[in-house]
C-alpha cells in the first residue's frame, strides 16, 4: 500500500493518479477528503499531518509513504509511520533548503528528521513548481492580466506532475534509497513569458503588470509565514546560480525531458478561461 499525504493537491492528485493508474493500492491523505476527490478503488483517510497522533488510522497497512512538509513534529510523523509498518518515506522538500538554509529551516527540519528515522528514505527537493501560476486565475479570467515582482528574472518551473512522476519512481523502485534530487524544468521562464504561454493556450492576449516587491510582499504575507515571503522573494529577484541552473534530475530519475512550463498551460488551459 502507498500512503499519499497531501492527497488533494497539485502533485498529490497527480501521484495518487498514477499510482491508480499503474494499478498500485493507495490511500490517499488529507485534511479534507472524500470518495469524490479520487479515483474509485483509492482508499481515504482524513486526517492533519500537524496531529502525528491521529495518523495511525491513516498510514495502516502502508509500506511506502509521500510525505509533504506539514505541522511542526516531523519525528512524530515519522515515529507514528514506523509504528503502522511503513518501511519507506518519500519527502517533498524544497530546493532552498540547500540554497536559503535560514529561510527554509521548517522544511530542512524535515529532511533531517527523514535521514535519521532509520526508514529507507528520499528526499525530493523541488524548485518553483508551475501550478504557481494558479495564483493568476482569477485576474486572468476576469480582466486578462497577470501581475508579478521581478519581470526580467528566469526561473525553471518544474511541472507538478513531473514531481509526481518522479516520486512515483522512487516510491515504486529499490533504487534511490539515500538519495537527494533537485527538481526543475527544463528552461529558465520569466513571469513575461510564462504569462504569455497561458495567453497562446488561451487563443486570448493576457497582459503582464510588473509589481513592486513591497506590492508582492503584501500580498503575500496574507497566506505565508514571513520567513518563507522573504525567501520566496529572495529566489525571485536575486536568485543564486544553483537556482538558476537546471538540474538533470527529473530526467536522471524518469528517462526523459521534463515538461515545459508551455505544455503545462496548455493542459490548465480551463483554469484560466
């Protein structure tokens, strides 16, 4: 059985969907979830990863686990699996772990308390995922206009279904025990340009505003912690190099190309129209 965390979002979704679809028993975890938010067969488990407590229910009859950084007690989490039988985790981190060790310190507490849990591990540091964009929906669909800080600055957003596909892989695979891969797509895109792919995926012109980053640290300091605002913010403007670069893993692990922040669009078409 794979225990899928986080289960109802962007690559949760997509990895308890090829799990399914490789015909592999899941259950699928998250706060709030239903029958209705997952493919039939798919077992579900409501329950919050800031409770390690109440997650016996959940992770019985695991044996491998994808865990995203959620809740404070990482080694409660871990210690609640171990004890339900589950011999492998899987962990959705974050690139800057690596590279703005002081700004993601929550999700490098996660990533030691992994290593130590004596479980066969690995950890998936992802870069900025193309899903992002999500957050232009709605000026998108109502006025055709996205806005971001830092117009001139490429980053390469991985698509959240390659992170599915790669942690597919390794949930499924004896062979990425103790290792740490760093996800990114396969060209640096600026907000410009990853504006402009939605516009071409939505026969519609989609006109760019470039924020201040006082205007986008407002904005976001209304659903993120300070610390992570900065750091975000950090990434977007003066991103260091390793940030810059993109990494081979995605392709190391899958055997191919990851996908396009174009192609990406192109399949969300309809959350914008």
């Amino acid at each position: 059985m794979y225990v899928v965390t986080g289960a109802t979002g962007n690559v949760g979704q997509a990895l308890v969907r090829t799990l399914t679809e490789a015909r592999l028993p899941v259950t699928a975890v998250a706060r709030h979830i239903t029958g209705a938010d997952v493919p039939p067969g798919v077992r579900v488990a409501a329950a919050d990863l800031a409770e390690p407590a109440g997650l016996g229910g959940a992770f019985e009859g695991g044996e491998a686990l994808f865990l995203l950084v959620a809740g404070e007690d990482p080694h409660g989490i871990l210690d609640t699996a171990k004890t339900a039988g589950i011999r492998k985790v899987v962990l959705l981190s974050s690139q800057g772990v690596a590279t703005r060790p002081e700004a993601y310190r929550h999700p490098g507490r996660f990533e030691a308390a992994v290593r130590e849990s004596g479980l066969d591990w690995t950890v998936l540091r992802s870069g900025g995922m193309a899903s992002n964009a999500f957050a232009w929906a709605e000026s998108i669909r109502a006025r055709r206009e996205a806005a971001a800080p830092f117009g001139e600055v490429g980053l390469p957003f991985v698509d959240p279904d390659d992170v599915a596909a790669v942690a597919a892989a390794v949930l499924r695979s004896g062979a990425h025990g103790g290792a740490t891969y760093t996800l990114t797509g396969p060209a640096a895109t600026t907000p410009p340009e990853r504006a402009a792919a939605i516009a071409s995926a939505l026969g519609e012109p989609v006109r760019f505003t470039e924020q201040t980053r006082e205007e986008a640290h407002e904005l976001m300091a209304r659903f993120m912690p300070l610390p992570v605002v900065e750091g975000t913010l950090a990434i977007l403007g003066a991103p260091t190099d390793d940030e810059r670069r993109v990494s081979p893993d995605v392709e190391r692990v899958l055997g191919r190309a990851p996908g396009t922040f174009a192609a990406w669009a192109e399949r969300n078409a309809a959350a914008f129209r």
